[in-house]
C-alpha cells in the first residue's frame, strides 16, 4: 500500500475552471470518437466527462467511428471488407459489417450515456449521398453527409441530450451508405457553428517527424502535412486532414487527443497547458480590407441590422464611397461581420463603426475580433484615440472591448455637429491607444 497522502481537489483547480465556463456557456463542441476509444477501459471516464460538459451547459454533439470493431466482425466472420474506414469504397458485404458495428458501438455508446444520466438521440437527423466516383474509382456504398436537420437538432440539444451520429447514414431513399466519421465530425463542426473540434484517439496527439506537436496554427499545419505526410500515421493524418478544412470553413479550434487517458477532455479544455494537440485558425486571417466585390452583401447585413436601430442606416452609394474604410470577416466565402475605422480630422483620432455581426454567428467572439482587429490598425496608421458611438451596445465597447466613457467634447468640430443632427444621442466610447 502507497503512503502517498491522498490527493486533495484544490480551490483553485474550480477557480480555473470558472473563468472557460461564461465563455464555453451554450458553445457547440463536436466531440469525435474511435472505435478504440468506445472500446477502450477509459470510455465510462470519458462520458462522465462529457456529462460535466453537458451540466456546464456545453452542448455536445458526438460522432463515432467502427473501424476497429468491423476489422474484428471481419475476422470473426471470415469477410475480406474492401475498406475499414469508410474512406474507400465500400462494399456491400463491408456495408453489412459496418451495420452491426455501427449497432454494436452505438449502443455502447447509448448505455454510458443513460448510466450518466444523458439521454443519445440520433436516426434521422443526417442524410447521406453517395461519394460517387473518386480518382476515377467507384466507392459504391460510401457516402458523405448531405443534408442535417440543423432545427431539429437545435430543438434536441437540451440539457440531457446528447445526439448521436454514427458512420452509417441514410440516403433519401433509405438505402445506408458508409461514412468516414472524420469527415462526418468536421462536416457537422462546419454546419452547427461548433466552437471545437475534438477528435479522441489511441495516439498521444497528432505525431509528425517523430514529435507530438502540441499547438499548431492552421497555416503551418497545411505545411506539416504535406512535408512529413510519410511520417504521420494514416489515420492520424485523417483526422488532421478534416480538422485542416473545418478551420479553414470557420471552426475556431479543433483538437487531436489521446483518449486512453483519464481526463483528457477536462484538461485539454479547461488546463491552459492541455494536453494533446491544438490546432488553431489564425485570428485574422479572415478579417480583411472590404473588396469591391463585398458592396453588395455589406449593404445587405447593415440595411438589415438597420432595421432594429442598432445601426445607423449607410446608403449603397455612400458605402460605396468609403469602402476604403471597411474591413469585413469572411467565413467560407461568406460576408459575415464587418467594421469601418474613418480618421476624423487630422489630429489622430478616428471613429469606430458599424461593428456588425450576422446574428447566425453571434456571440462566438467575431465581434471581439473585429474591434480588436481595428484597434491594431488603428495604431499601425498612428492613430492615439479611437472613438466609437453606440446606442444599445456600449458595455459590448466598455466591458469586452476595453474603451471607457467618454464625452461629445472628445468629437472634433465637423464629427460633433453630424452628432447634434442625428438625434440619436448615442454614447460616447473612448480608447486610448499606448
Ligand atoms: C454587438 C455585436 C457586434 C457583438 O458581436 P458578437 O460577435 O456577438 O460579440 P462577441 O461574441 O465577440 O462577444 C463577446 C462579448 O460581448 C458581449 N456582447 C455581445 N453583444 C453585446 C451587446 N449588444 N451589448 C453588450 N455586450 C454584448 C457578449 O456577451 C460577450 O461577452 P462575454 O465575452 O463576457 O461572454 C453583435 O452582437 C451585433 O452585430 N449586434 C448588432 C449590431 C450592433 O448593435 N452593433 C453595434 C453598433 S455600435
């Protein structure tokens, strides 16, 4: 027997874990998982995680794989599968396999979640279509996702609902096809707006060149990939793959973890050092200069948000007019944030406006990055004080961007007399630029 004094929870481990849980409050995490690890002794830790999760109103969404189980079916059966992993083509006596181990797994899955008092909902929320050919190969029952009912789902994220997606799916006509849950997971990040990606392996992180590299940029990953493609383990280099292209659609992070490990979701989440391997958007890479190509979908979202009054009305010809001015957060191609900075006279100081954010993507810090994005322009051009006038949104300036109060004295001339004949009273919010 140890001497070793138990290990006592301390203070501060909760201290820490307060300050994620405003930010993670009602975020999307994907959480995807191996056959393996379903199979694993550490899978009851991990769902009892995921519990934790759920009670800190994070909502989950959990995606499984079968490749070890129908690697398994198949010996057990004498059954030469044409692909283990969904990402070849799939035959129909692999189809059959992989629908006992869908089974197989997804119950398991069920019955951990039921035991930690969760409830799994899936069948019919996705729908797959077939891959079709690739490299001039047929993969005949391999599929991809095609449509999710994203409002079904919404409603089914309760507090006690966990939706679960296996590599099994439905085509319109109720023919199953095999999916790669790789691909499934990041698909699904993609569409639900998830905040985190999280793949959960039998492998320390993702391995390349002989390291497990911790935290990793989108941009160098795209490098590392292609570099050390030889050295990284095929399925590891899948997951980083799909991890790459959800980055590159919108999803902030996403995460490669051993799922062996006891405790790996709540340390890699909630312990600034973590645990596996991160990896992460650049946080500017889509913010950028408004085009000309923008007018339209930039008129569009400030017309709209107009509406509510939370923002001054700019025709197209005077947005057209001071486009220079605009920067504009794309995501996948999509317009869905912008931002202006107008200098006001020569004395360095410039305005901040029309801060807008498309409400789909409300709440996920794009906004935060857009005004922090300007502030840093804001003082490459030399600026020293940034002035930004709101009606309904002020603590958005004072309490997450840090501007304070300020007073209409601060306007110059020209700026103070356009604010007299607005009528709209709006606050005065400075910042100060060291
Ligand atoms: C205001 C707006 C730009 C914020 O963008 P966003 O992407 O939703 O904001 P973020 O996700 O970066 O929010 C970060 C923080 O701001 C807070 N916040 C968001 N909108 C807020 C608002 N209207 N008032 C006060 N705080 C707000 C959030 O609660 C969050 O706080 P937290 O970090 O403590 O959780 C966005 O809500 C929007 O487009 N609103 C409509 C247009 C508008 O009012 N523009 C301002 C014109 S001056």
């Amino acid at each position: 027997m140890s001497d070793d004094p138990p290990q006592r929870l301390q203070p501060v481990d909760l201290r820490g874990v307060l300050h994620y849980v405003p930010q993670f409050r009602d975020q999307t995490f994907v959480i995807a998982l191996d056959g393996s690890v379903v199979a694993h002794e550490n899978f009851p830790n991990i769902v009892t995680d995921i519990a934790v999760l759920k009670s800190l109103a994070i909502r989950v969404i959990l995606v499984h794989g079968i490749g070890k189980q129908l690697k398994r079916l198949a010996g057990e059966t004498n059954t030469a599968i044409s692909d283990a992993y969904g990402s070849g083509p799939t035959d129909e006596p692999t189809l059959k396999l992989a629908m006992r181990a869908a089974g197989e797994v997804g119950h398991l899955i069920d019955g951990r979640l039921q035991q930690n008092g969760l409830t799994s909902v899936e069948a019919g929320l996705a729908r797959a279509v077939p891959v079709g050919l690739v490299g001039g190969i047929d993969h005949l029952q391999t599929g991809k996702l095609d449509k999710v009912d994203l409002d079904l789902l919404e409603r089914l994220m309760g507090r006690d609902t966990v939706p679960v997606f296996g590599p099994v799916l439905f085509d319109r006509d109720g023919d199953s096809l095999r999916v790669n849950s790789d691909l499934l997971a990041s698909e699904l990040a993609v569409r639900l707006g998830a905040s985190k990606l999280i793949y959960l392996t039998p492998h320390p992180g993702l391995i390349a060149g002989g390291e497990v590299h911790r935290n990793i940029p989108a941009e160098e990953l795209d490098a590392l990939l292609q570099k050390t493609e030889d050295g990284i383990d095929e399925r590891l280099a899948s997951k980083a793959r799909h991890a790459h292209e959800a980055l590159r659609r919108g999803v902030p992070r996403a995460h490669i973890l051993d799922g062996r490990v006891d405790g790996c979701l709540l340390i890699e989440i909630f312990d600034k050092v973590g645990l596996g391997t991160m990896i992460h958007a650049n946080d500017y890479q889509q913010i950028r200069s408004a085009k000309k190509r923008d007018l339209e979908a930039l008129h569009g979202i400030i017309r709209n948000a107009a509406r509510t009054e939370a923002l001054r009305y700019r025709t197209r010809q005077s947005l057209e007019e001071n486009l220079g001015h605009f920067f504009v957060y794309e995501v996948d191609g999509s317009l869905i944030g912008c931002v202006s900075l107008v200098p006001l006279d020569d004395s360095g100081v410039a305005e901040l406006g029309a801060v807008l954010v498309q409400p789909f993507y409300q709440g996920k810090g794009v906004g935060k990055k857009l005004v922090e994005y300007s502030l840093k322009q804001a003082k490459e051009r030399d600026y020293h004080k940034v002035i930004a006038l709101s009606t309904q949104t002020s603590s958005f300036f004072t309490e997450v961007c840090g501007f304070t109060n300020g007073s209409v004295d601060e306007l110059p001339p020209a700026r103070r007399q356009a604010y007299d004949e607005s009528g709209r009273n709006s606050r005065v919010l400075v910042k100060v630029l060291d």
